[in-house]
C-alpha cells in the first residue's frame, strides 16, 4: 500500500523547535521531488519547502528561510523538516507530498502523486 505517514508535530513555546518526518511505504522517495507545505485555519496552503530527487536541490519559502532544513534518509525511506526558531504564525498543519516534477516554489504547489494526512503543529506561549 502506497502511503506517506507524517508525525513530529505537537505543541511548542515561541522560538522553540520541532522535527517532523515522513515516512514512506509501497514507493521509493529516491525517485520523487519530496515537499512540504501547510495549511493555517484561513488561510491558503502554502509550499514550505521542497528536495529534487535528481540533484538534491532544495527550495524553501522566504517564510521559512534560515529556519527549516529539509533532509531525507533514504535507508529509512523517510524525509525530516527541522524547524528551528519557530513562530506563532508557522502554526498550521503540514503535510509532506511526494510528486515527479523538479523541486521549485511553483511546482510544490502541485499537483502531486502521494500526500499524507497531515501533522500539527501549534506555536503558542
């Protein structure tokens, strides 16, 4: 069964940090532009960040920059977003996407080939 698990999420302090992950079972992330993006109550999803699967290029939102590190294993099949620094406004659900196109801003907003069911994250004091 082709799927892709989120978990790491929770409750954090201001400035605090999270490291989600992303498994995958029944495909191969190898051969796949990995992403993530979110979705705040309100507001339109949003690309958070992104690895090609040919040269391991990445793009992260300017949102993010400085703060996120995207980074895969690929013996564990599973791709991590670190999140550093973390900020009221990065509370949101995110959900990690798998799909064929090359890693940019624009293609991390779809479509894509396998997403998961989303992890959340809340930034709160």
């Amino acid at each position: 069964q082709v799927q892709l698990v989120e978990s790491g999420g929770g409750l954090v302090q201001p400035g605090g940090s999270l490291r989600l992950s992303c498994a995958a079972s029944g495909f191969t992330l190898d051969y796949y532009t990995i992403g993530w993006f979110r979705r705040a109550p309100g507001k339109e999803r949003e690309g958070v960040s992104c690895m090609g699967s040919s040269d391991n290029s990445t793009y992260y939102a300017d949102s993010v920059k400085g703060r996120f590190t995207i980074s895969t294993d690929n013996a564990k099949n599973t791709v991590y977003l670190q999140m550093n620094s973390l900020k009221p406004e990065d509370t949101a659900v995110y959900y990690c996407a798998a799909y064929h196109y090359y890693c940019s801003g624009y293609t991390l907003g779809g479509p894509y080939d396998y997403w998961g069911q989303g992890t959340q994250v809340t930034v709160s004091s």
